[in-house]
C-alpha cells in the first residue's frame, strides 16, 4: 500500500501567491536594468532614493499584479514561463541597444525575415536565455508545487496575489505622490521600458487593432481620376532607390567628414538633402507612409494597406510601375502593382554566400525596360544599412574605414568600429546608387530621366547609450530621424537642376513623396495634398 504524504511534507512547496511573488522579483531584478538605467538618469539616485528605492517594490507590487491576471487564464507556471521567456529575450535587446518594444516595434518583429532575425541572434543573446530565460524556468517547473486542493481555492490565492500586488504599489506611491506623478505625467517615455510589462500592453493594442482591421472592406480610393496630359510627347524613366537604414549626417555631401559617397560625389547632376525627416523609426511604418497620402501625422498601416497609395494612381494614369525588393518586402505598398523578390538566388544573380547584393536589383532592367512602352516607375528596395550585422552589407572592396565591427555582437565592438562598418555599408550603397544612374545615363536620349534615393528611418550608434532603431517616434534621437535622401538629374529631364539645387536645405519631410511623384509624371488628378515642402523644381514649362 502506498504512504500518504505526511502533513509536514504537504506543508512544504511553492504556494501559487509564492511563486507569482518570486516571478515578479526575479523580473524586477534581472530584465529591468535599462528601466532603472533611465529612470536614475531624470531622477538622480543622490537626491532621489526614497523614490528609487519605492519605485523598485512599485515595479514588483505591478509585476504581481500582471502575473496573477494572467495566471486566472493560464494557470501560474505557464505565465512564469511566458513572463520569464519574454522578459530575457527583451533584456537583452534593451539592455544592449536601447530597444523599446511598442506597436512599431511589433510590427517590425512581425515583419522580419529569417535572415535579418539570424543577425540578432548572437551567442551573448542565446547565453542570456539560456540563464535568465530557460534555467530560471526549469526551476519553476522542478519545483515543488502546493496549489490549493480546490478550484476555487486556487483562484482565491490568485486574487490574494492581485490584491497583494495593488495593495503594496498604493502603499508605496501614496509617500511620494508627487514624484509618481510627474514619472506617469512628465515622462511617459520611461514606462515604455518596464520589461515585460510594457511589451504585453503593446502586444495587447496590437491585437486590439489586428481585430478591428480583420475585414478590410473594399479599397479606398485616393484618386477617381489620373491622366497624364496628352500634349507631352516625352516619356518619363524615374528610379526611386527606398534606401535602408541610412542617415543624413553620415553622408559627406552634408558635411560628414568621411566620403561615404566616393562615386557619388563625382556626379555633377546630384543634390543631397541635409534635412529630410523620416514618418517613422522602423521600415514597417516608413516604407508604407512614404507612399500615402496620409502624411505621417495621419498615418496609420493598417488603413494604407487598403487604401490607394501613390504608385496605385500612377499605374491608374498609365505608368508602367514596378517593385524590386530585396528587403523583407514592400511593406503593403506594392499589392496592387507588379512586384518582384530579389532575396534569393532564384532572381538575384548577385548573391554569395553571405547574402543577396543589393546591385542584383538592377539585374535585367534594361531588358524590361525595352520590353514596354509608356512611362516608368521603377522601386528598388534596398537591404542597405539593415544592421546590426553591418559587416553583411558590403564586400571587401568597399572595406575603407578599419577597422571594422565584425559581428552582429555590437558590445563586442567599439563604438568607432560599429561606426566604420556602417560607413563601408553606405559605400558599397554609392556603388549600387553610381551603377543604377549608369543605366538611367544609357537612356537619357530616349527618357527623362531622374534617380530619388530615400532612406526609410536613421540609425543610432551609440549616441544616448542607443543603438539601432524602431525607438517610438515620440521621443526618437533625431539619428533615428533625420534620413538621406539625394537626387540624380539626368540632362533630358523637366526638373529644373539650379532651382532644385537651392532646396538642399530645405525643412521636409516623406510627406513630399507622394506629391513630388505625381508632378515629376506630370500626373492630374484629385488625389490628396499635404503642404510638407518638395524637395524638387521643374522647369516652368514644366505641364
């Protein structure tokens, strides 16, 4: 016959409102070292260490709250497990590169592709799972566990724990009332890194506005009308370059004191733009706004990916359009227009064992280009500058500035070698830019011609402790921001070259895109306008 646990061993083990407990103490300590890094940075710990010391139970007291919620649905060890998961991966991400994970950031990871994940899995990152991710969640599961006998028991003691959790963080905000209310009013930002908690009510708005979106209705339409005139007998070839992750401080014709632009800068037919600003800090956001109507304040991607962008209405007017991509993909802007892959060796003859080289884009264009009549609107988009494994991004004959950061381990690196890696990107990029004008070049009797280099968002190198992008674009470094952006005129083309020589300073913005497409295709139409400047002057004569 089998013993019966005595009373002294039923007594021992893990109680749920325990093991909530340890969880959010454990979360608190171990994946909260850049919320306590930024909170110290705006309140001193000289002068504010009642307050600190507060904030630190505040956290735990939520954390348990959180837990007990989610422990209602899930039971307390799967949500240890989720929370404990979720809080290492995040950590690490945070605590290397600043990384906040709102919506936008949702919405990247979402979109990334095997290959750009590859890059961010490093062994300092699998190392940080494996010990504050896959150990401590061992330990939970090889516990001993003493849940209450009855269903009804367990979820007082889940209740207890919520209460608990509200109970302490009231006890503790109500002595410094005031500094908490300046943290929840003054600076907002500083939530947005309370890991996990912040990542679950940004996954939790995301899925929100997933369900809403679920039956996208039949498409808007931005324009009844588009036409060209028909008294033009010249045919537009026009380039549009959507670069990846490139800065406008970090280019030499806006005064970098590096030629990152070798090629580039021997063209006499290019302006580069010293103060275009980005409608977002992550591809998936500023890819689709560059090609709305909405401009960035009115933006929203769900929205966009069913309603008419600017390529929609020039392929509505005639214009032979098309999309290369050799990124994650267009982001929603090419479902309605001719898209082509260039990430794998299927299409791209350009591709080593590394990756697939931006400069395959081109590969066939002239070809296609014979092949049709009418205008065309040719995308390319780019892999460019996608870091951290800037390395990947060029070949060894654009290694100018060594040395280089080897890895996409950033903290193995110094920051100046983080720094020459990215600039070796940025040449091969003028190498790839130089052979798409070449082609442009070699039409220019038959076209007019003209090459826009946009890059979607900025990057940030160190400066602030940060790096990377994807930061929420309300309090973004204006590294994140402030993208490159250049013009190529050929000789046959209606842009006015001086005139638009003059607007290299000028304040702008992706909302000009749009806008600036349709006037160089001469289009009419009642699509919307937005009043961010353009960037380019046509001849007068222009129609």
């Amino acid at each position: 016959m089998a013993r019966l646990p005595s009373p002294a061993a039923e007594s021992r083990g893990l109680t749920p409102l325990t093991l909530i407990a340890l969880t959010a103490a454990f979360l608190t300590i171990s994946g909260n070292v850049t919320f306590f890094d930024q909170v110290t940075d705006v309140y001193p710990w000289a002068d504010n260490r009642a307050f600190l010391i507060s904030l630190v139970g505040i956290l735990w007291a939520f954390l348990t709250l959180v837990l007990a919620l989610f422990s209602l649905l899930l039971g307390v060890r799967p949500t240890a497990t989720l929370f404990i998961l979720l809080a290492s991966a995040i950590g690490h991400y945070a605590d290397k590169f600043g990384v906040v994970i709102d919506i936008s950031m949702i919405e990247n990871i979402l979109a990334t592709n095997p290959q750009e994940a590859g890059d961010l899995i490093t062994p300092q990152y699998i190392l940080r799972i494996a010990l504050l991710g896959v150990l401590p969640t061992w330990l939970v599961w090889r516990a001993r566990w003493r849940p209450a006998p009855t269903w009804l028991g367990r979820k007082r003691q889940l209740a207890l724990a919520a209460l608990l959790g509200v109970v302490v963080a009231l006890g503790l905000a109500l002595p410094h009332s005031g500094q908490v209310a300046s943290f929840l009013r003054e600076h907002k930002p500083l939530r947005y890194y309370a890991n996990p908690a912040y990542a679950f009510y940004s996954a939790g708005k995301y899925a929100g506005r997933s369900w809403k979106s679920r039956d996208p209705g039949p498409l808007r339409i931005s324009a009844t009308h588009a036409a060209r005139p028909t008294e033009d007998p010249g045919r537009d070839l026009i380039i549009v370059v959507v670069g990846e992750t490139v800065r406008a401080d970090h280019i030499n014709l806006n005064g970098y004191g590096r030629n990152t632009l070798p090629q580039l800068s021997q063209e006499e037919r290019l302006v580069s733009y010293a103060n275009i600003h980005s409608c977002g800090t992550s591809t998936a956001v500023s890819v689709p706004c560059m090609f709305a109507f909405d401009g960035r304040d009115n933006f929203d991607d769900t929205r966009a990916k069913r309603t008419e962008n600017v390529l929609d209405v020039l392929a509505k007017a005639g214009v032979n359009v098309l999309w290369r991509d050799n990124n994650s993909d267009s982001k929603g802007v090419a479902l309605r227009v001719p898209f082509e892959d260039f990430r794998t060796g299927e299409r791209n003859p350009h591709c080593d064992e590394v990756e697939c080289r931006d400069t395959g884009l081109l590969s066939g264009l002239q070809e296609y280009i014979d092949s049709h009549s009418g205008d065309f609107l040719i995308v390319l988009h780019q892999m460019g500058n996608h870091g951290p494994a800037y390395y990947k991004r060029y070949t060894a004959e654009f290694e100018h500035f060594k040395p280089a950061c080897p890895t996409a381990e950033l903290s193995e690196c110094t920051d100046p070698q983080i720094v020459n890696a990215y600039d070796n990107a940025i040449v091969a990029t003028d190498n790839f830019l130089a052979r798409a004008i070449d082609l442009l070049k070699h039409n220019d009797g038959e076209f007019e011609t003209a090459l826009l280099y946009i890059s979607d968002h900025g990057e940030s190198l160190g400066e602030k402790g940060l790096y990377l992008h994807g930061m929420p674009y309300l309090f973004a470094p204006k590294e994140q921001t402030h993208v490159a952006a250049l013009l190529w005129a050929g000789e046959s083309s209606d842009i006015d070259f001086e005139a638009t020589q003059k607007l290299r300073d000028v304040d702008s913005s992706h909302d000009a895109v749009a806008g600036m497409l349709l006037s160089l295709f001469e289009i009419s139409s009642d699509a919307p306008k937005h009043s961010a400047p353009s960037w380019i002057q046509l001849q007068p004569d222009h129609h």
